[in-house]
C-alpha cells in the first residue's frame, strides 16, 4: 500500500493555482489595508442618465481584488473537498479521504443549513442568525463539531480506528502513512493524520476528542448558568445582606487563579476526602431548584395544575440528582445499582464540578449586574403593583429580558469551558490519560514536539476552530440581538 | 480617598485571609499529610507510624491552630522528648537552653515560609527566584501586549466597520479564541521543530533563564501576549467607537479638525480609560498563561514552581505560591479601582 500525499491527482492541477491565488490574496488584503489609510474614500457618483458610478480608485480595485480572489480560494477548497466525496478513495490525498469520512456531517450541515435558511423569518433569534455572514461562519463551524461528536460517538461513523487501540510499526509515522498489518484494518487502509507516540490514529483521537469536549462542555456551562441564575436574580433583586454575602463568595472564587483552584480541587488526595462529591451534590441541586421554583411560580395559583406539574418535574429531576451524585467507589453512594441510573465514568464528574464551580461565579454577577438594572424598569413596577409575588417578577419578568446577553454570554462561556477543559487535559489533571480529548492529546503530543509535529497540531486546530466558531456565533448573535 | 483606600484595603484583607484559610485547609486534608509522611519515611510504613510521625511534627493539631501558627500569630508548637527539644520555630533538635532562645512566634508575618520538601530549600528562596524570572517574563509581555492591543483596537475602533475594523477585529477573536497550550504548539511546530519548518527560534525557555536572547525568549512572550491581546484590543476598540460617536469629536470634526488631530488630541485619551482596567483585570489570566507557557517552555519561574509544588505535594511551598498569587491578582485588582477614579474625572469619591 502506498502512503497518501496531502492533495493526491487533484493537486497536480490544482495546487499550483491554488498557491497563486492564495499569495495573490494575501497581498491583495495587506495592499487594501494599506490603502485604506491613504486612498480617497470610495464615493458614489449620481449621473445625468440616472445611472450610479462608483469612484473607487486604487482602493476600490484592491477591495475588487480581495473579493473575487476569496472566492476563488473558497471555489478551490471546495473543489479539493468535493473532489475528495466523488473520486475513489487515496485519488484525493489525505485531504479527500478526510473529507469522504466527514461526509455525513457535510449532509447533515447542508440539510441543517437549507431548512433554517428557508424558514428564518419564523425562527426568532436563531433565524436572524442567519443574515450576519460572521454568525453563520461561526454556526457552521460549532455544528461541524457538534454533528462529528454525535455521529462518531453514538454511531461509530467518522472515525477510522479505535482510538484507544495501537498498531505496531505506526509509531510516530507522518500523516497518510498505510497501515501494514492487514488483521488490524480499520474503515480506511491509512493513518490519515498520522500516529502518535503509542501508534494510536491521530485522526480518530481527534474524532473521538470532539466527542468527549462537545458533551461536558455545554452541559456544564447550562449548570453553571443554573447555579448563576438561582443565586444572581435574588442576589440583585432583594439587595441587602444576602448579595453583599453572594457578591464576598463569588469574588472569593474569582481571586484564586484557575489553575490553582483546579490544582487544589482535582488530585487525588482530594477526590479520596470525597469535596468534590459534596461539592456536586451542592451545585447540581440548583438545576432541580430553578426548575421547581419556576414552575412554581407561574403556577402557583392553579394548585390543581401546580401540583401535577411540581411532582412530575420533581420525581424526574430528582431522580436524575440523586443518580448523578450517587457513584459507586466514592463517599456519596447511597442508591443500589439497579436504581442508579447511569454512572458517570472515572474523572469525568470530578472535572465536569470544578468547571461548574469555576463558571458559576462570573454568571453569577452578569445575572446581578442586568437584573439590578433590569428591576427599576417599568414592567416591574407594574408587576409589583399587581402583586405578583418575588419570584414570579424575577423569574417570569426580569429572566425573560435579560435573555439577550445570557444567549451571548452562554455561547462565549461553552468555548471558555472548552479552552478549560484542554487546560485540565493539558496538566493531566481530571481525565484518565489515555482519554482522547484535545486537551490530553496536546499534552501527550507536546514532549516530542521539536521532532514529531502532528500528533499535537490535529487536537489543537480541532479546538481552535471549536472555540472560534463559538466566538463568531456569539457575535453574530450579539449584533443581530441588538437590531431589534 | 483615603477612607475609600482604607475600605478597600481592609476588604482585601479579609479576603486574602479567607482565601489562605481555604488553600491552607485544601492543601492540609489528611490524605496531603499522609503522603507527606509516607514520602519522608518512605511508602512502606504502617497507619501508626504515619499517625507517630505526624504527632511529632506538629501535624496532629487542629488545622486552625496549624494555620494560626502557619500564619505567625499563634506561637509555634514546641515538644520536649527527654531534654530534646523539637519544635516549628527550632532547627532539627536543640536542648532546652537554645529551645527556650528561640523565637515564640515564626509564621508568614515574621518573614518564615517554612522549607519546600521538594527543592529542600527555604520556601521564601524559591519563590523569590521564581518571581524574579517570571518578572522579566511578564515584563516582556507588557511591553508587547500593551502597545499591541491598544494600537489595533485604536485603529480598528477609529473608523468603525471599515475593512481595516473588520480584519483587525476577526484577527482579535482569532487570538482570544487560542488558548496558550494552542498557540504555543502551533508556533513551535512553526518557528521551532526540528523535523519541519522555519527553524528560526528556540523550542525551550531554559537558557533565558542566565541570558535572554530573541531566539530563546520570542515564543514564550509571543504566544502569553497573544491570547491577552486579542481581549484588550477587542476592549479598546469598543470604547474607541463609543468614543468616537461622542458628541464633541462631531463638533471637532465640524469645526475641521483633521481626523489625526481628532483621534490623536481628543478622542485617546478618552478612549484609554476602559482598557486600563481591562488591562488590570487580566493579570490573573496572565498568571494562568504564564503557568501554561512556563511548562511549556520548561522555564523555571512562578508558575512552573506552581506545578511542580502541586504535584509532589510541596505542601509549604505550595501555600507560599498560593499566598503570592492570590495577593496578586487582589492588589491587581485594587490597582484597578484606584486607577479608575484617577484618570475618569466623572468619578468623584468623597
């Protein structure tokens, strides 16, 4: 079997015009940027026979340039990935075999992106979404992520390897390299990012590595946002004592640098003393809180609705506490094992707290911070007069209208919890190390960097691109979310 | 002022109290000292040992006298083994006459951080050195940082939404985006690796620690600055466009001002009162940064102590980092405050 080159026959005839224009659009933009500090301004120019004409100049045509050079560069990306989906496999290179294995995302992303596009005007915030270039960018980049996580790990689908298992004779081997050993073949006959340093697929890591960021790190950042909310909207309603109590802890928390925090909070010695179980059976109560209080607030005068509701949501919610907290081989294990519904594998719980832990305090003083604006405004007032009682105002008045900045924030928070968690796997701390995560792969990949440097490079383009998707979306929603 | 300093002072004591308390009981759990005693003595020993060795070494008191002590304001356990005399303020065993000599109190504010187990060195020898290496690492990063972030985020906020606003702001949520562990990977497999790539620079940080050179130095700084910048400039861009929109640079602009003029005489200063703070306010990412680029780079300041006291256990050395971390990032913070209500005369404190 031969080994891949990066571009395969599509790059004879491409790759050098792609290299062309690729320089070509780089000095397009440095030329446009310089210009712009100089050239005359573009104007539009009104003529006699009602035609308008646009007074460019050298900075107009740069700016001419850019543009068509961007698509063609897209154009031939494009052609690389597409040419990789419809030539056999190994003819597109490394490239075209990755971009066959994501094909199933490609449909999922298009189908998702052709159903929104064509129902935007009826979907709110998130069909606004849709008419900023930046946000779509960045949605497009978090749902890559998101759809590779849930396809690869509830279907097995993207990647090529186990990312656990070894090959022998693929040890640190360049990307596109073939597997020899033909008893061990997976779903491609190469390593197509390469191996690592125990001749585990880097690219099946990195596959798998989506999968463990994309489900702890959205649903931590929702916990954090719970235990923020529950304590930050009495905290700046009420005022008085108890905020001055909240704000003291919550500053507490954020004078520690993380790293230490986490350094103090995820060895084993403390796990052994059991703070971080207690600590999760403090922090996941506030879910369970928040939804009972809200229900219970808006439906507190119709008993006969409340009660059915409370209980329900009660036993559901409870029941999934009490199996979250309740893990064997720790001190808080009280639930036999037919009951405990799920266990939450070796490290995962204790990360999963101490990135709560650190979150929840920032949120904390956002939620503050809007709601002691938002209470002075009328609607409250309004509200108060009509007697609603204080959590209905908090709840069901004030949270609705913080809204806008909470969505903003929660996109830019789950890429913060992202960047945190690569910093746990990073100093080895939480997760097993042979877990595929970016973090650890970094880590693992870092120690023979000066001499093998794609182990580590795959994890953190694959985090990059997350985090920067998460950031553009964020924007994109912030600009949109303040047009109306 | 001054009551407002004192105010402030005062809640920063309190805190750095309530903080140490908390880092001295993570770090002083049982399952800590164990294993402190099991890497004295060696794995082998049993339960009662362990409990002997702690008892003599002043560990089987209460974790709040140990902290009193630990904190020089409660005096120093001492212990009399038939006319040997051991003891937190005495060096290894004394008899009773130079026992007696000794000083009662030895704790934090006496200038006594106790040894480090793992460097087998005074704790405040250490640190002190580790200090001083981060201080010229953090000091390159200002000097880049700064001027950096407040030029892009000036330039990008002066005209906003022009071309030249669009590509400096991607590129300022590219870098916020990129973690320390990202970038610093990224420019070593660049600039660094020996397989691939330009080869220009260094991959490790030891040899700056005698002599600093472009070649050993550039990639740590570069890539803590990085990620800073991009939060900074992104901060000095929104209070340049906020400022710019202002009713009085409209007036300066009309009067005929040229637009140099107005952004450099009138709209700066105004526009630097925000990212002060911001600035401020991120020193304690620069520590987490700093941590991240020293194991990196194997530079053996601040925040490689921090790991290495962390993971072996180093328990005194350990609370010293913490001690000094924590100090930092709540004197930053106080900086901050002060900072803000000198250079925006809107705030008046009375």
């Amino acid at each position: 079997m031969e080994p891949l080159t990066w571009t395969g026959t599509i790059g004879t005839f491409v790759n050098p015009i792609f290299s062309i224009t690729a320089i070509a659009f780089g000095l397009a933009v440095v030329a446009q940027i310089v210009l712009s500090f100089f050239a005359p301004a573009v104007t539009l120019q009104a003529n006699a026979d009602g035609t308008l004409q646009q007074r460019g100049g050298a900075f107009g045509l740069a700016e001419k340039a850019v543009k068509l050079l961007l698509i063609a560069n897209v154009a031939l990306i494009l052609v690389y990935l597409v040419g990789g989906i419809l030539l056999p496999y190994g003819d597109a290179g490394i490239i075209g075999a990755i971009s066959k294995r994501f094909l199933p995302v490609w449909i999922a992303l298009i189908l998702t992106f052709g159903v929104s596009i064509t129902f935007k005007r009826r979907l709110g915030l998130y069909g606004k979404l849709f008419d900023s270039t930046v946000g779509m960018i960045g949605f497009a980049l978090v749902m890559f992520w998101v759809f590779t996580a849930v396809l690869a790990g509830l279907f097995d689908l993207i990647a090529t390897y186990d990312p656990l298992s070894q090959i022998s004779g693929l040890k640190n081997k360049v990307p596109g390299f073939p597997v020899t050993d033909e008893r061990k073949l997976g779903a491609v006959p190469h390593y197509l990012l390469g191996g690592d340093n125990l001749a585990r697929d880097v690219f099946s890591r990195m596959v798998y590595g989506s999968t463990v960021v994309i489900s702890i790190a959205p649903l931590a950042t929702l916990v954090a946002f719970m235990v923020g909310i529950t304590l930050g909207l009495p905290a700046g309603y009420f005022s008085g004592r108890l905020d001055t109590l909240l704000t003291f802890l919550s500053n507490l928390i954020l004078a520690f640098p993380v790293i230490l925090l986490f350094y103090l909070l995820v060895t084993p010695e403390i796990i052994q003393t059991g703070i971080p179980s207690y600590m999760a059976m403090i922090l996941f109560i506030f879910p369970v809180v928040f939804f009972v209080v809200l229900l219970n607030a808006r439906f507190y005068t119709q008993p006969s609705k409340r009660n059915p509701i409370l209980i329900g949501v009660l036993a559901v919610l409870g029941y999934f506490y009490l199996s979250t907290i309740s893990q064997p081989g720790t001190v808080v294990h009280f639930l036999p094992a037919w009951l405990d519904l799920f266990d939450i594998p070796g490290g995962i719980l204790v990360v999963f707290v101490s990135v709560v832990f650190v979150n929840s305090p920032t949120v904390f003083r956002i939620v503050r911070g809007l709601t002691l604006d938002l209470r002075t405004r009328d609607y409250v007032a309004a509200a108060q007069t009509r007697g609603e009682r204080p959590w209905y105002i908090m709840l069901w008045e004030i949270l609705p209208n913080a809204r806008g900045p909470l969505i903003v924030d929660f996109c830019l928070r789950i890429g913060y919890t992202t960047i945190l968690l690569g910093t746990l796997g990073f100093f080895g701390l939480g997760l097993p190390p042979e877990s595929p995560d970016w973090g650890s792969t970094i880590n693992a990949g870092r120690r023979l960097l000066s001499t093998y440097i794609h182990p580590p490079l795959a994890p953190a383009g694959a985090l990059l691109t997350l985090v920067l998707g998460l950031n553009l979306l964020a924007d994109g929603l912030r600009e949109e979310s303040l047009k109306d | 002022m001054l009551l407002f300093l004192a105010r402030k002072t005062l809640g920063m004591l309190v805190t750095a109290l309530c903080l140490t308390l908390i880092v001295f009981f993570l770090t002083n759990l049982s399952p800590n000292l164990e294993k402190l005693a099991k890497s004295e003595l060696g794995a082998r020993i049993t339960d009662d040992e362990v409990a002997s060795w702690l008892d003599k070494n002043g560990y089987a008191q209460p974790t709040l006298v140990r902290y009193g002590e630990w904190l020089g304001v409660l005096p120093g356990w001492t212990r009399d083994n038939d006319g040997e005399f051991t003891g937190r303020c005495i060096d290894g065993k004394a008899d009773a006459e130079t026992a007696a000599s000794a000083s009662r109190f030895c704790g934090v504010v006496q200038g006594d951080w106790g040894e480090s187990s793992v460097f087998k060195r005074d704790v405040g020898e250490v640190v002190s050195r580790a200090l001083k290496l981060t201080g010229k690492l953090m000091l390159c990063v200002m000097l880049v940082m700064v001027p950096g972030a407040l030029i892009v985020g000036v330039l990008a906020g002066m005209r906003e939404g022009s071309r030249l606003d669009r590509s400096l702001s991607t590129l300022s949520i590219l870098t916020t985006a990129t973690p320390e562990y990202v970038s610093g990977v990224v420019l070593v497999a660049i600039f660094a690796s020996s397989a691939v790539g330009l080869k220009w620079l260094n991959g490790s940080a030891t040899s700056a620690m005698d002599n600093i050179t472009i070649a050993n130095f550039t990639l740590p700084v570069l890539t803590i600055a990085l990620y800073g910048m991009g939060y900074i400039a992104r901060m000095t861009r929104a209070s340049m466009t906020e400022v710019m929109t202002a009713q009085y640079i409209r007036t300066a602009r009309l009067k005929g001002v040229s637009f140099y003029n107005v952004v450099m005489k009138h709209a700066l200063r105004n526009a630097l009162i925000a990212p002060f703070t911001v600035i401020m306010l991120q020193f304690p990412w620069l520590l987490n940064g700093v941590v991240i680029v020293e194991t990196l780079f194997n530079y053996k300041g601040f925040g490689w102590t921090l790991v290495q006291a962390a993971s072996n256990n180093d328990i005194e050395l350990l609370l010293a980092v913490s001690v000094v971390s924590v100090f930092v990032v709540l004197i930053s913070q106080l900086i901050s405050d002060i900072g803000y209500v000198f250079l925006n005369p809107r705030i008046r404190i009375t």
